[in-house]
C-alpha cells in the first residue's frame, strides 16, 4: 500500500512516519509527506525530519493534491480546515482518508460524510485500541445504570498545547454514554460549569478539562450513585498508542467500499 501522510511535520505526523519504519514488514511504503508552505521541515527528507537514522528518499512537500492522486491512502492528524480540504481530495482520488484530527464542527464532519460517498473514510478522534474498546464499555455501563440514580461526568487532562477542549475523545465518549441512554448528546451535555450554576440536572452528562506538562491523554468516565461509583480510565502513555491505530485503520480500510467508518468498525468493537 502506497501511504502518504499530511500535517507530517506534526507531532502526529512525525510519530506516524516513525511508527511506519517499525511497520516496515507490513507492506506499506511511504510516498510523500506534506506540510503547509511555512512548516518547518519544508524540503527535509521525511525519514531524517521525523527523527529515522536513514533517509528514505521522500521529501516533505507543500502540495496536497499530487499525494492524494497517487497514495492509496493518506493519514491527516492536521486542523479542521485543514481535513475538510483533504477530504475533498480524497474523494476526488478515491483514496482512503483516515482522519485525526480532532474540533471537527458539524459543518466539518458533514463533509466528511460527503467525501465517504466516493472513497473509504476512517474517522477517530481517538484512533487507540484501548479508548475504542473504552467508547464500548462506556455505552454499555450507561445503558445498565439508569439516569435516575447515576450521573455521568467526564473528565479528561492533556498535554499545554492541545487547542481544542473538550477533548474530542471526552466527547465521543459522551456520545456512547449518551447512546447507551437512548439520547443524543447535545439534549443533555453541560460543557462546562462556572458561578452559579444550580443543582445538577438529572440525567446530564458533565464535562471537565484539565490542561498541563506532557500530558499525551487521560479520560476517566464517572457513573456516581447515591451509595457507589463506577470509574471506568484510560490513560495513554504514548503517542505511538494513536500512530499504531491509523497505520491499522489504513491498512483495514484499503480496498473497503466507500463509506464512513470508525475504530470500532476497524477493530471490529
Ligand atoms: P501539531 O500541531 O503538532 O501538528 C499539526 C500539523 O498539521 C502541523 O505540522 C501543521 O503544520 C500541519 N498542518 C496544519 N494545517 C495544514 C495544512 N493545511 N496542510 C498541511 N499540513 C497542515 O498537532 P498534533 O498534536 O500532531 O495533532 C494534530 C491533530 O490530531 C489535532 O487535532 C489533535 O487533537 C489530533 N490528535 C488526534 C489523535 C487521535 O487519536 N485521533 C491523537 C493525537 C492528536
């Protein structure tokens, strides 16, 4: 499979291109990588920019839409504008697109939707086996615990250069918690608490951010009765954790009828 990665002098996209020299005996070879026209490691090779020992004769470029013509599939950990561009290239090429990147409006995500009319699209705002086994859990519990006697809060931490909160996996998590309800999440999420606020209203989902250090990402999910609560936490030690998933996803994808489709749906959760 011929692998392209956009947004790749990222902290992403960097992890991505390591992780894929380890993968080397899986068949997947990188074709390009690209970055907007003022990033940093403009015209490095790939490998040497992403911190490899040995140059692999790909050089970061500026130009999306030569890759997304000739990869079998690109890899974009980049910025909502960014992505909603990138998907329509790949639906253009019909290349597999796995996406990211997270603080996806609605407005974004309906384009990706579009795009997947012509091309498979892979799209996670946690691309970890453990958080996408953790989405399972979480709507499980939800649906065993009613509303009346369980509140949900999530809370998650990251690293101090995150731009978006919550955090795209605290509300895909709330999505599943939701779900498990039978409810959508917009009807009953409270974003944020400041002042005074009142009592908690029933059956509501809470959220609450945490900013800091080194953090790479840390969501407890926590159903509190009246006599016990249940905490369910996945605390990630490594970016690798979110590289290794979208090789997967891309590879998983490659040759699947176009369509939208998530983790759970490449780990078959
Ligand atoms: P980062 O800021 O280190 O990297 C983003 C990269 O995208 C930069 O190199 C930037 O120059 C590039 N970029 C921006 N606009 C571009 C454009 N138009 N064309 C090409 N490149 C462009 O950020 P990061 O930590 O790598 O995270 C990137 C995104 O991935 C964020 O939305 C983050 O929340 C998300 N993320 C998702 C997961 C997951 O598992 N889904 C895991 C970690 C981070």
């Amino acid at each position: 499979m011929r692998l392209g990665v956009v947004g790749a002098g990222g902290r992403m996209g960097r992890m991505i291109i390591r992780q894929l020299a380890e993968e080397a005996a899986t068949g997947v070879t990188l074709v390009g990588a690209v970055d907007r026209p003022e990033a940093p490691g403009l015209g490095l090779d790939a490998a040497l920019m992403a911190g490899c020992g040995q140059p692999i004769g790909v050089r970061v470029g500026d130009d999306p839409v030569p890759l997304f013509a000739d990869a079998d599939a690109v890899i974009d950990f980049t910025s909502p504008a960014a992505t909603v561009a990138h998907a329509r290239l790949a639906a253009q090429g019909k290349t597999v697109h796995v996406v990211g990147t997270t603080g996806l409006a609605d407005a974004d995500e309906d384009a990706l939707g579009l795009a997947a009319r012509h091309c498979p699209v892979v799209y996670a705002p946690n691309m970890s086996v453990g958080v996408t086994l953790l989405l399972a859990l979480v709507e499980t519990v939800a649906a065993a615990l009613p509303a009346e006697d369980f509140d949900i809060e999530i809370q998650e931490m990251h690293h101090r250069h995150k731009v978006d909160a919550p955090s795209g996996t605290a509300l895909g998590l709330g999505r599943a918690a939701a779900a498990g309800r039978n409810t959508g999440l917009e009807a009953v999420r409270t974003l944020s608490r400041v002042g005074q606020t009142g009592e908690r209203e029933t059956g509501t989902i809470g959220f609450a951010t945490s900013r800091g250090g080194a953090v790479v990402g840390d969501h407890t999910v926590v159903f509190a009765g009246d006599y016990e609560r249940v905490e369910l936490v996945h605390k990630a030690a490594d970016r690798k954790a979110f590289a290794a998933g979208a090789l997967r996803a891309a590879r998983w994808a490659y040759g699947k009828p176009p369509g939208l489709y998530s983790m759970r749906d490449v780990l078959g959760i």
